[in-house]
C-alpha cells in the first residue's frame, strides 16, 4: 500500500523498509503493520490532539512529572507550544509504560522505537500467525470467560506491583494472542502511588473486567477481587505471586461522623489561633 504521509520519516530513515497494510483505527491512533527487515511489526500513529474522540483529563495526568522546567511551565500555561509539549508527554507516557510493564514481566507488546509520534511494537499474533483479534471480537465459553478472567487479574497484579494502573482497561484494550491475553493501549496510564484518583480508576479495571467476564461466567459478577487487591496494595501486602480469593470483607462499622467533625473544628481553631499569633508578632 502507498505509504501513509506520517509513516514517511521512518521509511527515509531506514526504520520501517514497508507499509503492508492498516490494522485499525481507534480513537486516538491508527495502527499499520509493518516490515521492518525480516521482522513484521506494527507502528501507532498518535491521531493529533484534535481529532481525537479521547480527551485527556487531569484524572490522568496529575502526576506526570516533566523534567525540562520550560515545557512545565508551557503546559501549564497552554498556548501552541503548551499543548505540543502536552501532547508529545501523553505519547511518550505509554512508551515509558510499555518498557516498565514489560520489564515487569506484564504481557504487553514490546515497544521497539518511537519517533515523530510513531511508535513501533511488536505485532501481537494468534496461532495462526495473523494479528490477534482484540477481547471483545470473541464469543467466549464459561471456561475460556474463567481462565482469561484469571490472567488479566494476575497480570493488573503485576502492573499495580510495579506502580502501574491502566486506567482504561476493558475489553477493547486487550488482545487475544497465542498465548493468552495481551493488555494494550497504555497513554492514560497512571503512577499508583502518586494519583490521587489511583483506586477508583483501579477498581473501574477491575469493575470493567468483571462486567465483561460475567457474561458467559455468571459466578464471576459476585466476586470482589478490586477491594481485595487494593487493601493489599496498601497494607504492603500485594506481590506477584499472592493468592486471591476474590472476597473482600467490608467494614460494617459506621462512621464516627461527630468524632471526625469536632477534628475538623478544632483544626480552624488551630489555624485560626496561628493566624492571629502571627499578627500580633507583625505589629
């Protein structure tokens, strides 16, 4: 096929030796498969900001921290520049996430280059060796439903162990490959610890997994793995290989509503007296 106008720099620069032919087009990207040597891969090409249907939120990028001060300043401010250093930071972000994961041990593509707003991976294959269909294309058994259900819940293990949320994830980021399920799509991703929406986007994850899953695997609707996993996230307790039960017990305890709102005033009052200290040495 002729070679899409974004795809040029990398076929001059010797990145990519052909187009075969377009993948998909999603709401922030395109994806071609590519031959890149011997190897067959396929390349993203990031859709510019504005048409895009996915708009990035401060949900996701409130933690993101950009080293060079000036594009700091620029994306806080907006303006053209801004919103290019804004947009090649949400890019890159999936990169980083890409290489983390995988490092990890987290089934992701291998990322390989990433260029002009090009990222090239590894072209994820069924058994057959054509590109893998994505969850949400698959009629599933109550069997097949269980054992996918179990590995995507493993493998959001293994991302929140290495500080990592998807904070998308449902069944049309996942892909269904030889050897099981591949979890794609990753420039929303967020850094656990330092989000402070981390454990509802969490526990949407997880909440859109088991919507899905339940519908050939009814059993799978009353299970509770998102709770489960999170208290264990806090208390220090989650690694790789903990065993889940997929039961979370809830506090029954009602809160202490009075206790809380008398800590609240006496905190004003607090600061109120500090206040006025601070006057009365400024006279």
């Amino acid at each position: 096929m002729k070679t899409p106008k974004r795809l040029e720099p990398l076929v001059e620069d010797g990145l990519v030796d052909a187009v075969i032919h377009q993948l998909m087009s999603g709401k922030e990207a395109m994806v071609y498969v590519v031959r890149c040597g011997e190897d067959i891969r396929c390349a993203k090409v990031y859709k510019e900001a504005n048409l895009r249907s996915f708009r990035q939120s401060t949900g996701y990028t409130e933690s993101r921290k950009v080293k060079n001060s000036r594009r700091a300043r620029a994306m806080e401010k907006g303006g053209r520049y801004g919103r290019k250093a804004q947009e090649d930071s949400w890019q890159s972000a999936e990169v980083a996430a890409l290489h983390r994961l995988a490092a990890a041990g987290v089934r992701v593509p291998q990322p390989y280059n990433f260029a002009d707003g090009v990222l090239l991976m590894e072209l994820v294959t069924d058994a057959d060796g054509n590109a893998a269909p994505r969850l949400n294309d698959l009629v599933l058994t109550a069997e097949q439903s269980r054992e996918y259900h179990r590995t995507l819940i493993m493998q959001v293990v293994l991302m929140l162990c290495a500080g990592v949320i998807h904070g998308d994830l449902s069944e049309y980021n996942v892909l269904v490959g030889s050897e099981g399920p591949v979890i794609i799509d990753l420039p929303q991703a967020i850094d656990a610890a330092g989000n402070n929406s981390a454990s509802s986007m969490f526990q949407r994850d997880i909440d859109n997994l088991t919507a899905y899953f339940g519908r050939f695997a009814p059993e799978l609707l009353s299970t509770d793995y998102g709770m489960e996993i999170w208290s264990l996230y806090e208390n220090g307790k989650l690694h790789p290989e903990v065993e889940l039960t997929g039961r979370f017990e809830r506090s029954k305890k009602l809160a202490d509503v009075d206790g809380v709102m008398r800590e609240v005033d006496d905190a004003y009052k607090e600061e109120a007296a500090r206040q006025r200290y601070k006057l009365e040495m400024g006279r």
